[in-house]
C-alpha cells in the first residue's frame, strides 16, 4: 500500500507552544522554533493555589513549573507568557473528575483536558490573537494528505504514544495542532540528551506522574476531603455483605487491593470490585472471570475526521497505558457508539474513554456509558 501523506505544515507559522516546565514540552517548542516557526511560549497557570515546589516527581502545575518554563523560553529565544486558567480548568476538569467519581464512573482527566483546556480555551484564544496553531509535547502525529484532509496518527515510538488522550480532537482542532515530537522514533533518554545539548535545565527533572492536580497522588483522599466520607457496605453478587467502605467514590471497577473484606473467598482466590453503586452507596465484588466484558455503549463521540459510516471492524484502546482489542463498532443515531469485542476485555468501567483505531490513525473517541458481561455481576 503506498502512503501518500506529507509531513504537516512545511511552511513557517506564527504558533504558541504550551510549556509545561518539563522537557517534553520545551524540546517540542524549541524544534518548532529550530524548524523556523515563530514561536511565544505560554505556561498555563491551572492551580488557583500553586504550590511552591513540586512533591516528588509529580503534578505538574508549581510555581516552580512555571520559573522551569520560563527558563527554558529563555534559551530557546522565544517571549514567554503566563495565562491564568485557573477557573476553567477547576470547572471544566477538576468538578468534572469529582462528579464522575460520585456518579461511580472512571473519568480521565488528562483527556477532558486536552478537549477543554489546551485544544479549547487555549486554541481559542491562540487563534484569537492570530496565531496560526498550537504546539506541545505530546507524542502523537498529524499528518496532512494530499487533499488537505488531516488524519491524527500513532507517535512512530510506541513506548511513548499518548495518541489516545488525544482521540478527542476534532478536525478543527487537529488543523491547529503541532506535535513535533510525535514522530521521532527516539527513547525518553534521547529527548532528554537532545535537551541537555539544547542547554535546557528541564533536561533531567522528572517527569509528571498520576493527577496534576492531586499532588501527593492520594486520589482517594482528595476524593474525601471533597465529598465526605460515606459508609456503606461491600457485597458479593448475591448481595450478601462482606465488609465495609468509607465511600463507593474510592473505588474502580477491576480494583483488587484496598478492599479490606477480611473473609476469604469460598474458592481462596482474590476478588476484585465488579459494580459501584453510588444510589445505595454499595460496592459489589467477586472472581476475576466476572470481569469479562463482551460489548459496550459509549456516549459524546468525537471523531478525528468525518463519522464512520455503518458497522465497522477497528481496534480499541480502553485506557491511557493499555494495549490493543479487535472491536466491532457502529454508530447509532448519530450519538451512541455500540461495541462488540472480538474476545472478552477486562476492567472495563463507564467513564472511561474508548478510543478506535484503523492502523495507526485515530478514529475517534466516546465515553463508556455501559458494559456487557460474560457473567453478570449482581
């Protein structure tokens, strides 16, 4: 098969790279710089009270993020700006993340912030003040055909694809997108080298792990402390009770650990937690094989192109790290996307995002609303 496509954007733009202060995010300004883009840097400022220091090797939102940031502008030769979106990152992702937990879902919040916050309210206003496209550092690929249609493809490493938080791009937002780490076929190792040669400090500071916005990477507790806690009762499929929790928001379907049932299984093997129910505040668990999940329904499709047109055959990612499931998936009525799997899938769980895939190129995302299971779980 030949391939057709050219590289994205040969000619010079006015773009503005969102720097995050880690090293991704400034080798990728500085390539678009280096490539002869005139580029502004811009770090977002999305913690009303950023902390002075980050806490280990996570979040993503200090005060020191921002002096990293700047910093690296600095060297690159780029003006260098902070905006404050504070507010709409708490709206649009933050109450997001916590009303999803409430509700008993899996939300990503990395992916409700590309769809509201980097490719929306910054491409927004980006646009407004006439720049041409925004760039990060993700690794993913935009590539262009030859009749001008835009596809969003796989990061040529696979080790390092994060095309799937970025499934919820539309065709808009892909033409004023640049991410030009997206296909270089290097090791994390190599990008820093790059940065280190490039005389950025951000060269060896760790990367962002977990929930930017939950620091200490204690999801359960930032849970708590803004809900409450709530007990209720953890069952088996027959309903028979088997312990007790402090709040179904702290758990995720597939969750073995943390379970603190104390009774063993009749069978001595783990259980893992099956269904969450947030209208009687009950957690239901039981064997791994109930895990199984044989078809979906997903809600709000976004495609990175135009809408699949009648029943096809893709693969699907169903999380952030995981791999690649054969799928059978079609539209109905224009809003809820039907999926069957070619073998049973584990750890499914509504929130979440299904993201398909023909080859390397993304087709689009949805959220999973419901599940099908081999074994019913209540």
């Amino acid at each position: 098969m030949t391939d057709n496509r050219t590289p994205q954007r040969p000619r010079p733009l006015r773009v503005l790279a969102a720097m995050s202060g880690g090293v991704d995010s400034a080798v990728a300004a500085a390539r678009a710089a280096e490539a002869g883009h005139d580029v502004t840097g811009v770090h977002l400022a999305l913690s009303a009270n950023p902390q002075s220091f980050r806490t280990g090797a996570r979040g993503c939102c200090t005060i020191e993020d921002s002096r990293d940031a700047r910093r690296a502008a600095d060297v690159i030769g780029i003006p260098f700006y902070v905006w404050d979106l504070a507010e709409r990152f708490r709206e649009d992702v933050v109450e997001d993340f916590i009303a999803e937990y409430e509700a008993g879902r899996t939300p990503n919040p990395c992916l409700r912030c590309n769809e509201k916050i980097k490719f929306a309210a910054l491409l927004d206003k980006a646009l407004a003040l006439g720049f041409d496209a925004v760039v990060t550092g993700h690794y993913a690929t935009v590539v262009v055909n030859d009749d001008g249609t835009r596809e969003l493809h796989r990061a040529s490493d696979m080790a390092k694809d994060q095309s799937y938080v970025l499934g919820v791009l539309d065709d808009r937002q892909l033409a004023h997108a640049m991410f030009p780490l997206g296909d270089t076929l290097t090791t994390k190792e190599e990008i820093r080298a790059e940065a280190e040669q490039r005389g950025l400090a951000v060269a060896k500071k760790p990367d962002s792990h977990d929930i930017c916005f939950i620091a200490d990477g204690d999801t359960q507790g930032f849970l708590a402390s803004r809900l409450g806690k709530a007990e209720g009762d953890i069952v088996d499929a027959e309903g028979n009770k088997l312990g007790t929790h402090e709040g179904a928001f702290g758990y995720t379907i597939g969750q073995r650990k943390g379970l603190r049932i104390g009774t063993p299984a009749p069978d001595g093997k783990p259980r893992y937690v099956l269904d969450i129910s947030p209208v009687n505040n009950t957690v239901t668990v039981g064997p791994v094989d109930a895990l199984d999940v044989t078809g979906l329904t997903a809600i709000k499709p976004r495609w990175c192109g135009a809408a699949p047109a009648g029943p096809g055959t893709y693969t699907a990612q169903l999380r952030a790290h995981g791999g690649e499931t054969p799928v059978r998936a079609e539209l109905v009525d224009g809003s809820e996307l039907r999926v069957s799997f070619d073998e049973p899938v584990r750890g499914v769980a509504p929130g979440q995002a299904i993201v398909l895939y023909d080859g390397t190129r993304v087709v689009g995302s949805a959220t999973i609303a419901t599940t099908e299971r081999a074994t019913a779980a209540v």
